[in-house]
C-alpha cells in the first residue's frame, strides 16, 4: 500500500481545514474529538493512518485548548503509527513571547517549539510568524508561508495611483518593504511608543504621505489600537485613503469597535482565526488553496518556492 496524504482538523479550525481538504481534491480524515464532562479532552482517528502522510490543521489561538488539542492530536496520531506527520497552524499563537523582554518572563514560543517537536511532530506549517526567527526554535522542518501571496494581488486589482506603503510599527518594516519593493512604491513608517502592553502613548510618521493612497500591513491584529491610531495620524498628515491589510485577525477587547469608528476604508484579513463577528470594514481572504498547494509540495517532495511572490520585483 503507498502512503496517502490524510488532513485532519482540531474543533476550531474545521471552517478552513475543510476548505484546504477541498482545494487538496480530498476529504477531511474522521477524527473525534471526545469531550468529557470535567473539562477534559480525547481526539480518536476513526480511520487507520498507519504509514501514512498526516497534515493535521489547529491554529493556536485563544483558548490554550486549541494548542493542547493540537499537541494530544499529534501523539495519538505517533502512536497510530502514522508514517509522517505535519502540524499545520495556520495561526503560530504565542509568537509574540519570542524573548525575554522584561526579567523574570518565559519564551512562550521556544517553549510550544519544544513542545511539538517532543509530541512527535515531523514537520511544521505555518504562515507569517510574528518574528520568523522563531524558526530557528525548531529543530525539525518549518514551511513559513507567507500572506503576500494573497495580498498582493489583492492590492493589484485595487489599481490605486500613488501608492504608499507603510509599516503600523517598526517591527514590521521588513516585511513592508518586500511589498513595497514588489510595486516599485515608496514607504513609510509609523514609529510607536508604548505605555504598556495594548496602550500606546505616542506616534509619529517617518516619510512622506501627501496626496498618496497608504495601505498599511502588519502580521496581527489585535485590539486594532495600533492600526487605528496609524490610520488617523497618516490622513492627518495628508494620505487620500489609508486601508490596512493584516494576517491574523485576533481582534481582542474593544477591535471591532475601533475598526468601524477608524478611517480605514477597509481591513483586508485572512482566515487563519475565524471572526467572532461580521464588520463593514472586515474582509476575508482564503489561506486554503496556498495551504493545499504546500501540503501537496511537500507529499511529493517539491519546492515550495513558488509559493513566494513578494520577491518578484514588479516589472
């Protein structure tokens, strides 16, 4: 028997698992996630996976539930004698604790790093790590695939003239100015500084956006403190429209309500978290088809390199 390729999902990303099953050309695997009346939690694979390629789809966002199932998923599936299997998360949580910052703190995502890897997980997926050197927390395989793909032709269709791209905090001017380098078009940075944690107490923009269309990108949404604020000092500042562009829709606390009462035009996000409630200004993009591609890359063992457009400068 040759070793098929059999995706699975956790309780709270079955919405996109079925999708990324689909766009594959197969069936979500038969899996139960039996759940007991103290709290407690059991997956069971109601098919054999024996020897084969096992894609098991969880992203990690709150509650820890979400990781702990993903992580019980992967040693029932080791001990069914999978013959190889991959974590895919859609949304890496904990990828903000990537160092000690203050003393006396844990390294949350060198900590779930060891953790699936000790579980007897093979390989991981994912997409757009808050700071892709968590990467190197790992001593197995990481796809980290990357929004772009999506994003920019998004951003293509949307045929805006003096286009300005701009980055909501420094941390995410790397991955702005790849896209920016993509469109031949300039960027700016909003520099913060914070109070504490989700407060900001300051900002200010370095460059220029007078007259010019500013899409803002970042990896995580949050509380929508930061985008909001970005948003408002860069039409203070002369931006003709601003509209942002986020990966991980977390969308804690007050976000919906300070997305609608912003001025973005619009928030453009992808399902890696499904959204606890709808907004005129909140768009959805797929992630499935990206994730079949690089699931089928992988099972039969070829690059995903195409997968990555943001470095094909714009001609």
């Amino acid at each position: 028997m040759q070793p098929e390729v059999k995706i699975f999902s956790g309780t709270n990303s079955e919405y996109l698992a079925t999708q990324i099953a689909r766009s594959f050309g197969k069936e979500l695997g038969n899996i139960k996630i039996q759940k007991f009346s103290d709290g407690e939690f059991q997956p069971v694979y109601l098919e054999s996976i024996r020897g084969d390629y096992v894609f098991l789809v969880q992203s990690t966002f709150a509650p820890s539930d979400n990781l702990m199932e993903l992580l019980m998923m992967i040693d029932a599936a080791k001990r069914a004698s999978a013959g190889y299997i991959t974590a895919v998360i859609p949304y890496f949580g904990f990828a903000r604790q990537d160092r000690k910052d203050k003393p006396r703190v844990s390294i949350a995502s060198k900590l779930v790093a060891n953790l699936l890897t000790v579980a007897g997980a093979d390989r991981v997926m994912t997409m757009d790590l808050h700071a892709p050197q968590i990467q190197g927390f790992f001593d197995i395989p990481v796809d980290h695939l990357d929004s772009s793909a999506i994003f920019i032709p998004y951003i293509e269709k949307l045929n805006l003239e003096n286009l300005t791209f701009a980055s909501p905090d420094v941390g995410s001017t790397n991955r702005v100015r790849e896209v920016a380098s993509y469109f031949n078009a300039e960027m700016v940075i909003c520099d913060k500084q914070r109070k504490r944690a989700n407060e900001i107490a300051s900002m200010t923009v370095i460059g220029d956006v007078t007259g010019r269309n500013v899409v803002l990108i970042d990896d995580i949404c949050d509380t929508a403190g930061t985008l909001s604020k970005s948003a408002a000092i860069l039409k203070e500042r002369g931006a003709l429209s601003v509209r942002a562009f986020c990966t991980h829709p977390v969308l804690s606390g007050n976000a919906y309500a300070n997305i609608e009462n912003s001025v973005l035009e619009s928030m453009v996000v992808c399902d890696t978290i499904p959204l606890r409630q709808e907004s005129s200004k909140i768009e959805v993009c797929s992630t499935a088809e990206l994730f079949a591609v690089a699931i089928r890359n992988t099972f039969e063992n070829k690059s995903i390199h195409s997968l990555f457009i943001h470095s094909q400068r714009k001609k």
